[in-house]
C-alpha cells in the first residue's frame, strides 16, 4: 500500500486557515495548539462554532495568513 504526505506547512497559534475537509467549514482562526494531542482549536467565525481538528496539515487545511 502506498501512503502520501502533502508538504503543507502547519498552523500555529493566531493563523488563520481554510478547511478542505468534507465538512465545508469556512476560514477559521487558530486559538490553540496542543502538540501533546496533535490537535488545535480552531474558532469558526461564520458558523459560530469551534472545532478541535488534527493539527499535523496531511492536505486538510491550508495556511492563510501566518502571524
């Protein structure tokens, strides 16, 4: 089985990204990172929700603007 890894860069806190999931979320701003869980929380302005999402970027989302 071959396996892929998108060279995308990662998100850090204050970034602010654009989700490509099948979950059609709009742009979002990065509030925390945890490395421990490899997750960040991401707050949704549009949809009015916040999201824990995989932080390692495997394609998933894309770094807007970085601070």
């Amino acid at each position: 089985m071959r396996t892929f890894r998108i060279q995308a860069p990662n998100a850090v806190e204050g970034d602010f990204i654009k989700d490509k999931s099948p979950l059609k979320r709009s742009m979002g701003f990065v509030q925390e990172v945890n490395l421990l869980t490899n997750m960040m929380k991401v707050k949704f302005p549009k949809i009015g929700r916040e999201a824990w999402i995989v932080w390692e970027n495997h394609g998933h989302y894309v770094v807007v603007k970085t601070t």
